[in-house]
C-alpha cells in the first residue's frame, strides 16, 4: 500500500507493507541512514527520532501508524539545542565507535528542550534508553551538562 | 547481514535474559476464566454475595494485565513474569514518563507485534495513590472506593472506567506474547456491576 509521510518537511509516498516499521522506510526507501537498527525491540535507543518533537523508536512504529505526524531524523536537526549538544559532543570527544550516537544526540536534544538545566537524574532518567555498548555514558552525561551551560548563555 | 527478523529476535532473546536477572515478582497464576456474576446469586447473604463477587473480579485486579502498570513504586513491571520495564521507566509527574522518556517513545496507539511492544492512545502507569502491587484484595478494594485514592470517581464511574476506558479494555486484547486478562471484559464489568449492587463490600485487608 502507498503511505504518505512527512519526513524532514517532505512529504514522501512509499510503497511498503503497513506493518513495515518507520525505520525501514526512512533507511530504505528514503536513504535517511543517519538513523540506526540496533536491537528492533525498542530497547536500545540507536533508531530515535521525532514524531511531532517527541522522541519515538522508529523501529517499532508501523509507517500505517505514521499518519499526518511530521517526522525529524537526525538529518534535519537544527537549532540551538543541536547547535549545543554537536559543539559539546564534539568538545567531549563522545563517540567511540559512534553507531549508537544518533539516536544519544536525538535523545540528547529532546532533552534539553524540556529541562533547561538537567541533573544528572533527569539526565539519567532521559537517556536510559540509549544504549551504548562502548560505554561512552560518562561522556554523554558531561557533554548533556555542558550543552546546557552553552545555553544558558 | 543477518536478517532483521533474526538480529531482532537475537537482541530480544539477549535482552530478555538480562531482564530475567532483574526478576524479583512472583509469576502468574495463568490463565484463568471468570464466573458469571449470575453464579453467585444463590449466595443468600447479602455482604457476603458482594465479597464473594469482589474476590471473583480480584483474578482481574491482580492479573500483571493490571498490577504491572499499578506498581508500587515509580517503575512499572512487565510481561507475564511480572520484570521490572526494560529500558528502566519511570512514573514521571503525569504517568506518562520522564521528560525526554515518555512512553509513547516507545508505546504506540495499538500494539504492534513485530517488536513486541504493546500499545494504546493513553498508555501510562496509574497514579502512585492508585498502586495494587503488593497489596491484598481487601486493600485495594478499599482503595477502589476511595474518592482520594481513585481519582475521584463513584462507584458508578468506577463501572464506566472499567467498561469503557480504553487501557483498562487493553487487557484482554494485549498482544502477542502477553496473557490477556481472565474472561472478558463484559464478564469483569457485569461482575463489577453486581458487587455495586450487592453494597460494594470488601473482602478482610
């Protein structure tokens, strides 16, 4: 069946399955890989993006589901909160082996777009969802901290 | 390239074994049906008819259908065998999860079975006032029917709430993999409508 979706301010139609999960869409039938499989479970985090602003797993959301939600992928982020945590993540020297980063720095922003100034619970609370297997989290919790001084100003 | 149903299945399979780890709840009774609320009409005595349906309606109460998103504290269980969520959530200030970590990152309207993820329109965790874990019948029933731990609603809402809302309805249509709720739901509500009528009386706490 053709879905029509809005990602990244286009609207796209794609001929997939109803039940082909939104990640695949974006990675194979829209060529937006800046967006990760990790696990297909909804338990890593590596497939965040934006469903109307809000963090959404992609891989375990049926485009059908899509509708008219207007979708971001790390592709289009911009902004002064991206604009902080990139300059941070990039301070902090975050990533190791970077796979999971997308969906850390999507999560990231997210964020900081509700709590201004984070503590280390919320920032704990925000991001247990984001899985890292090179265990970069001590980084990620300083440069999370750090985009939020850049913001503050 | 592995295929991604065998990666997905792979990465479940190791998730779930940490999760089992994690495991501290009793599991289930499984899958028992419920007695009509006309059974219980030859019980004579009028309290004890109402305890006596109150107990019945307890199999639905204390199904992980319903106490898992009724924890004790701020984080919710899951599954049959009752583990704590994976990823770790949170209450949160509305139920609806932390800032940054709300449920509908993960929890859709419906549920989608590919990923095994179970969905509804308002999916979240009952208020902290509204917690079953790790109490008896009689608390909760006595929980049900106060206006300060129940959301404010009389016993005539409390059938609606039961009958009609959609996460309540959610337990018997839970998705694969999950154990839906005993009977039906037009058996609970009936049985809930009949411990009303009988007086609403409480088992012992």
């Amino acid at each position: 069946m053709v879905h029509s979706i809005n990602v990244n301010g286009t609207t796209h139609r794609v001929d997939v399955d109803d039940d082909t999960p939104l990640l695949w869409v974006l990675r194979d039938n829209l060529g937006l890989t800046g967006t990760k499989f990790g696990c297909g479970v909804a338990q890593c985090g590596a497939c965040t993006v934006y469903m109307d602003g809000q963090p959404l797993r992609s891989c375990s959301l049926p485009v059908s589901a899509v509708g008219d939600a207007r979708i971001t992928t790390i592709e289009a982020l911009a902004g002064k909160e991206a604009e902080a945590v990139q300059a941070a993540w990039v301070k902090h020297d975050v990533p190791q082996c970077g796979y999971c980063q997308s969906g850390q720095v999507m999560s990231a922003i997210a964020l900081l777009k509700e709590i201004r100034k984070p503590t280390d619970r919320d920032i704990d609370l925000a991001m247990t969802g984001n899985l890292c297997r090179c265990t970069t989290y001590v980084r990620i919790r300083a440069a999370i901290h750090d985009a939020a001084r850049t913001l503050e100003g | 390239m592995p295929g991604r149903a065998g990666a997905a299945a792979a990465a479940a399979l190791l998730l779930g074994a940490a999760s089992a780890l994690a495991q501290s709840a009793p599991a289930p009774q499984p899958g028992a049906d419920l007695r009509p609320a006309s059974s219980f009409a030859g019980i004579a005595d009028q309290r004890d008819r109402s305890v006596a349906l109150f107990n019945e309606i307890g199999k639905v109460l204390l199904h992980p259908r319903c106490v898992n998103c009724h924890p004790a504290t701020e984080r919710p269980r899951q599954g049959d065998a009752r583990r704590l969520h994976q990823p770790m959530v949170v209450r949160g200030k509305d139920g609806h999860g932390a800032p940054g970590l709300a449920c509908a990152t993960c929890h859709g309207k419906q549920n989608f079975d590919p990923a095994g993820i179970p969905g509804d329109g308002h999916w979240a965790l009952a208020p902290a006032a509204m917690a079953w874990e790790g109490r008896t019948l009689g608390q909760i029933c006595e929980q049900l029917k106060d206006l300060n731990r129940n959301g404010s609603r009389d016993l005539a809402a409390i059938v609606r709430h039961v009958t009609a809302d959609t996460l309540v309805l959610w337990g018997w249509n839970p998705g694969k993999g999950r154990e839906p709720a005993p009977g039906t739901n037009a058996q609970f509500g009936e049985l809930m409508q009949a411990w009303v009528d009988s007086g609403a009386a409480c088992p012992a706490v």
